[in-house]
C-alpha cells in the first residue's frame, strides 16, 4: 500500500512532469555535448580549451539530469509496487513533509542520517 496520507494521483503527476522536463532539457543540450572540432589553425588554443570545459560542463549536466531520471524512475515503480513513502531500511512511512519536499527519497530522516 502506498503512503495513506499522501495524494497519490498528485505525485504521479508530478514526477511524471519533472521527467518530461529532465527529457525535454537533455534535447535541448544536445548540441553542447557534442565532440568540439575547432581547427587549431583558425582558433586559437585558449578558445578551444574554452569550448572543451564547456563541453565538460554540459556533459556533467547530462550526467545529473540521467540520474534525476533513473530516481524518477524509480519512485513511480514504487508508486506501481505500492510501496511509495516506505523507508527501504525501517520500513517505517517516511514523513509527508519530507516526500512533498522530494518524492524520489528512499528513506525516512532517521535511516537518512
């Protein structure tokens, strides 16, 4: 059984909107994770260098938001299993409070800390 206390429907649709969001970003980034092919002849090393952390840097948003989506994921095979809001280490419900703030935590704040 899901948490009791919690508007299920409401969560669904609220992961299920976040992971839209993760899908649409990572599209939108593509581009800045792709492979910099600047000519060392007409560009300079310093642009290049620039262009290559921010390769960097996109690549480890990329990174992130794949992890946002396997968290995400997650919460709604849970939500599917019917076991959203139980702590995976007490069993306890994890606080309403806590799963509004954050619906992918696997954990009540005890067992998190």
């Amino acid at each position: 059984m899901n948490h009791p206390e919690l508007d299920i429907e409401r969560i669904t649709r609220q992961l299920a909107d976040a992971k839209a969001l993760l899908i649409d970003q990572s599209f939108e980034s593509k581009e800045s994770r792709a492979t910099v092919m600047l000519d060392q002849q007409s560009v300079g090393r310093l642009s290049r260098m620039d262009a290559l952390q921010g390769q960097a840097m996109a690549q480890a948003e990329e990174d992130r938001r794949q992890l946002a989506i396997r968290r995400i994921d997650a919460a709604l095979a849970r939500l599917d299993r019917g076991t959203f809001g139980e702590c995976i280490e007490c069993g306890e419900w994890i606080a309403v409070k806590r799963l509004e703030w954050d619906p992918t935590v696997l954990k009540c704040i005890d067992c998190a800390e």
